[in-house]
C-alpha cells in the first residue's frame, strides 16, 4: 500500500481531508484506549502502527512533500 491507502484517503486529498483522516486513525490507535493488562503484550506492535501513522502524515500533511510523494510511487497521474 501507499500513505494515501493508509490513511484512507485519495491522492487529490485535502489538506484538510488528510489531517482528519489522520486524527480519527490516531485516535482509533489510541493506547490508552486499547490496551489492557491483557493486550499489554501489543503494545510494540502498536506503536509501529503509531509510527507509520504519524510518518505518512508528516510526508501528505505538507502539499511539496505530497506531490513528491505521489511522483515517487507513481500516482502523479491521479490529479
């Protein structure tokens, strides 16, 4: 998959449409949220998903840096 994937979003998202994509994903991996004395043992494998999270929105969230991005994987053709 890609960041747009990812995140649940079209390659001529938003600004505004990847924050928010980004901010309910966030949410929904939220480890206070998820995790219990049971689950404690997912707690590395959460935090990846956390990462790859934050590291998609850091390349989308800025319009430069999202047009590399979609030239880089090949999208540059969905404007």
């Amino acid at each position: 998959g890609d960041y747009f994937t990812l995140l649940g979003v079209s390659p001529n998202a938003t600004g505004y449409e990847i924050r928010r994509a980004f901010l309910d994903l966030r949410h929904s991996f939220e480890p206070s949220h998820l995790l219990t004395p049971g689950t404690l043992d997912l707690a590395p494998h959460l935090k990846k998903i956390i990462f790859v999270l934050e590291e998609a929105y850091d390349v989308l969230k800025d319009a430069t840096r999202r047009e590399r991005y979609k030239k880089a994987i090949g999208s540059s053709n969905a404007r």
